[in-house]
C-alpha cells in the first residue's frame, strides 16, 4: 500500500494529513499477492478468470489496464469482490472520513473509485468516481450481483450503455437499472465527470 503526501503548490510544505493523504493500493501487487496466497499459478487463475496467461502477467506487473469486467472476472476467480481485493483493517462504526476512503485508481481507464461506506456484508454500496474524458469501465460490458443500481452524474457528462440501450447523461440527471444487465459506460468529455454509483445489495 502506498501512501502519498500532497504539498501544498504555493508554500511548497507538507499539508495536513487529514486533508491530503491518498491511501492507493497498487492492483497489480494486490491480485498478484492474494494468487500466491490461494498457492494458485497465473495459468490457473488465469484460466479461472477467461483471461489469458499473458494479460493476467502484464497485469500483475502493472504493464496492462484491464478493464473493470476483466478486473471482475479476476476477483471472482480469487474468491472476493472488486471491493474485497482493497480490503484493510476497519474500526467498527459506519463513518468513513474522507481521508479513509478506499481508493481504487484504474490505470488506463481513466477512472478512479472511492468507496463511501465500508465492506460489503451491509445493504448498500456507495461508490464515488471521477472519470476523465475519455475514460470510463472499457469496452467490454459487465453485470454483478445487485438487484439495483442508481446512477447519478454529480458534474459532467456520462454516456451509459445498459443491454441495447444508450443514455447520455448530463449533471443532475440519474438512471436506476439491474445491476445484472451488462452494462458499461464512458466520459464523452470535455470536462471530468464525477458520478455516484448506488448499488443494493453489495456486490462491487
């Protein structure tokens, strides 16, 4: 796990931890840990995860950006949940600070994930993203475990594929669909789009 400090641009010191302190998880070491730890090689996994050997390397070395389903699919073959493959030590209580957030920074999506409540063994799942244009899931479409799903576009714009359909989605507006019809979205730019995920139960 790494943790960076930010330094405030105009006096050039350290800020306050409290405020500016990002707590990443590098994915790559993070899957290629949790695979050892399962004592499975990566033809195994990937096989398990309908990726191939090569990828599934590339991936571990941080060299590939795998796109969310293929993520998923990973996470599946290990056992755990998108979520779970950042799991840390949490206190008990339901307040997550800012600076507790776990993130997840999709490299070469153009997308990173903060989660906004913790685990994945209550009945909602918040999830806060910020895509940049042209970023977004990938191509490839996915589905996960959820009985529903509200998205919200906080600021920006989101073009959102669920099955057949297409919507392009402007601040302010929100879609709620099956989490199990496969879906995928990206940000047609020209600015960030910060989005809000809503998913019951669990299951990302």
């Amino acid at each position: 796990m790494a943790v960076r400090a930010e330094t405030d641009a105009a006096s050039g010191t350290t800020a306050s931890a409290a405020t500016t302190v990002t707590v990443e998880v590098d994915l790559g070491a993070r899957i290629r840990a949790l695979r050892l730890a399962r004592h499975a090689t990566l033809r195994q996994l990937a096989a398990q995860a309908a990726v191939t050997e090569s990828f599934l390397s590339q991936v571990e070395r941080g060299v590939a950006s795998p796109s969310i389903a293929s993520v998923q699919r990973i996470a599946r073959a290990l056992d755990a949940s998108i979520a779970e493959l950042f799991a840390a030590d949490e206190s008990a209580g339901t307040v997550v600070r800012v600076r507790d957030r776990r993130r997840i920074v999709y490299q070469g999506l153009g997308a990173v994930d903060e989660f906004l409540t913790r685990g994945t063994d209550g009945r909602l799942q918040v999830i806060s993203s910020t895509i940049e244009p042209g970023g977004g899931t990938g191509d490839e479409a996915y589905t996960h475990d959820s009985d529903e799903e509200v998205v919200v576009v906080l600021e920006g714009s989101l073009d959102l594929w669920i099955g057949p359909e297409h919507y392009r989605l402007e601040a302010g507006d929100a879609v709620t669909h099956s989490s199990r019809i496969p879906h995928r979205n990206t940000n047609p730019g020209p600015g960030v789009a910060r989005v809000l995920f809503c998913i019951t139960p669990p299951s990302f």
